[in-house]
C-alpha cells in the first residue's frame, strides 16, 4: 500500500527509530512505593478539595474519564473512590536518569522528551545488533528487571511512527512498523490518535469529513494547506509515512531567545510592538541559520521595578516563521502585560525544538520495502 517512494533509494539506509514511553510513570511508581495501591485507581497531583490538577493517574482511572491536566476536583467527581497521591517529582527524576542510563548503553543518539519517554536512534548502535525490535525488547525487559516498571516501546523507521507504535498496544506493549506496513497502520487509524493533531484540529477536521489516516491521506496539499496552514504540510507527509526528522540528543539546544533592554523604561505600545517584531524578526534569523524550528512560543516582560514574567503558548505545530512567532507573542503580550506599568526588558523565546522538516516532497524519503527492522 506504500504510495511514495523516493528517487535513488537504493543507495539509503533505513533509520531504525524506538520511542519508549513509560506507562502511567508516575502512578506506576507510585504504586511500586505502596504496593498497597496496586489494582485500585490512583491519581497523582493536587488534592480535590484544592486548585490543582492531575499530573497522571493509573490505568484503573481513565475508564472513568480521568486524564492528566484536569482539574483535580473534577477527577474526584468522576471517581471519587480514587486514591489521591502527591507527587513525589525527586524519585520520578532519580527512576528517570537509571532509565536513560539503559538507553544510552545502547547508543548515544537519545532524544529525551520528557521524564517519562525518549526516542532512540539504533540505527548503528553499540552493541552491533541489526535488530531494533531486538533492542527495544531488551530495553524492555531491562528497564523492568532494574526498576520493576513497564513501559511500551515503538519501532519504526522514523519518529513520528515510532510514536505512533508506542500507543497502539498500551500498557507494556511493543509494535513494530516496518515500510511495507505504515500505510496500513496510518489508514486505519483514528485522526485523533494522530501525534500532532489535537482536539481543535481533531474537531475540524472531522467537520471536513476527515475522520482516519485513509480520509486526509485523500486531501490534496493545496488543501490541506489551506484549512490547516504550514502545520497542515506536516499532515500531508506524515500520513504517507514522511517524516525526516532527525533524533536531537542532549548537546542541540532545547531552546532559543532574543531580548532587549531598554535604555529609558517604556510604555508606549507602537514603541513596545515595533519591537518586539524586530525581536521575533531575530528569533526566527537564528532558528533559519541553526535549520531548526519551534512550537512553544515564550515572552518575558520585565517591569521597571525588576518584577518580570513569563508567559507561552504552545502551537500544534513546528516554525521558524517570524510573522507567526510575532503574532504569537503579541497575543501574549496583549493578553499579560500589565499596560499601567512601564517595561524595561522585553523577550521572545522559543522551546520544543526540532530540525526542520523539508517542504519538497522529491527530497524526501522512504527505506526500501524489504528492509527489516
């Protein structure tokens, strides 16, 4: 079902991708702590009679609606046999390094995203095996015998299926995708499970008929890039199992800022606009020359009494464009400045990164069907 294939592809190398993903992290260790907790739903994060919210909960929970990022006194209202656990954010930190510690016995190329998941590139690795499902079962295995969690692993030829496959077959599961099978997967699969596309996007989409893998696959980039922008590009290669980015290890910069100071502390907004435009101008010279781009827009304000904030907004997808970093952080800026207040610093910056994925559909590639992985 594959339906796009690279020029000269004989001369390349097929990557060989794993992304591990914890499950339920938090809980699970939680639970490991307190074996008392085992088979009952835990959430961990605020109290219910506080403001706070779910950091994660166990698999027990969520058939009750529960997810991580809502409001703790709505999770207790939808479960409230649940068992609430602050979070112990220390050990999660010190389980995490013994974690990584495993993957980079097997290579140096690891991109961690958070505590609790990491993509690995194995395509040369230091044990010499050719297997990457070999691998990702041994990292399995290992990281259970040395922290007595599970995890779920994807392996793949790029990132993005390698994500993907690390859902399908939650808790401790394992899916490989090889070329010959991405098109099946990517078909059937829900638009909402489609890493990228989240509930805004998901909802329009499904306004536009688009309800599967197999239904934007039909979209023509022309359209698709006009409902959905520069993010609706990435759809368009994803879906036909696109996807060159590379893995970032540690040492690339996870983040990118410009900022200036100002010689006289200032309230006039045209002032305060120009500059930041030349700020968000600056940004972008420097993401286009690094041929990385973001998705969390940041904007610092310093207040002439040396008080300053931060505010961000993560978009659903990945740029380096400086009109949409500018309209990014002017919305922020409207939305938090305290306009009675002169500013005396001014800043943008820009996390989540990545390298940039080519617009040129001739450049991009995909491995030889025969390939194992």
């Amino acid at each position: 079902m594959t339906r796009l294939l690279c020029k000269n592809h004989a001369a390349l190398q097929m990557k060989k991708i794993i992304h591990v993903d914890m499950d339920a992290y938090y809980a699970a260790i939680e639970i490991r702590e307190n074996p008392a907790l085992q088979g009952k739903p835990v959430i961990v994060g605020g109290s219910p009679t506080s403001r706070g919210v779910v950091s994660t909960c166990s698999y027990e929970a969520r058939p009750f609606g529960v997810h991580s990022g809502m409001a703790s006194s709505q999770a207790w209202r939808l479960c409230p046999q649940a068992i609430f656990v602050y979070p112990h954010f220390q050990i999660y930190k010190e389980v995490s390094e013994r974690i990584r510690d495993i993957f980079f016995s097997y290579t140096d190329l690891v991109e961690p995203m958070s505590l609790d998941e990491a993509y690995l590139d194995v395509t040369v690795n230091k044990i010499g095996e050719t297997s990457a499902t070999r691998i990702a079962t041994d990292i399995k295995k290992r990281i259970w015998q040395e922290t007595k969690l599970t995890c779920s692993a994807g392996v793949s030829y790029n990132k993005f299926l390698a994500k993907i496959g690390s859902e399908l077959n939650k808790p401790d599961g394992l899916a490989v995708i090889p070329p010959s099978k991405a098109m099946e997967v990517l078909f059937a699969l829900p638009i909402e499970k489609f890493h990228g596309i989240g509930k805004v996007t998901a909802t329009k989409m499904k306004k536009l008929g688009i309800h599967n893998g197999e239904d934007l696959y039909h979209l023509e980039m022309k359209d698709i890039i006009r409902y959905f922008g520069k993010s609706g590009l990435f759809f368009y290669f994803v879906v036909r199992g696109i996807d060159n980015r590379e893995v970032i290890v540690e040492h690339n910069p996870k983040s990118l800022s410009a900022e200036s100071t100002f010689d006289k502390d200032v309230d006039d907004l045209e002032y305060i606009l120009a500059e930041l435009k030349r700020i968000a101008e600056k940004v972008a010279e420097r993401l286009g020359r690094k041929k990385i781009q973001g998705q969390s827009i940041v904007i610092k304000i310093k207040y002439d009494n040396f008080e300053y904030i931060t505010r961000n907004a993560t978009l659903s997808y990945y740029t380096n464009d400086a009109q949409i970093i500018y309209k990014t952080a002017e919305n922020l800026l409207f939305t938090h400045w305290d306009s009675q207040r002169k500013i005396r610093l001014l800043g943008i910056g820009i996390n989540k990164l990545d390298v940039l994925l080519a617009d040129n559909p001739e450049q991009l590639v995909i491995p030889l069907l025969h390939e194992e992985l």
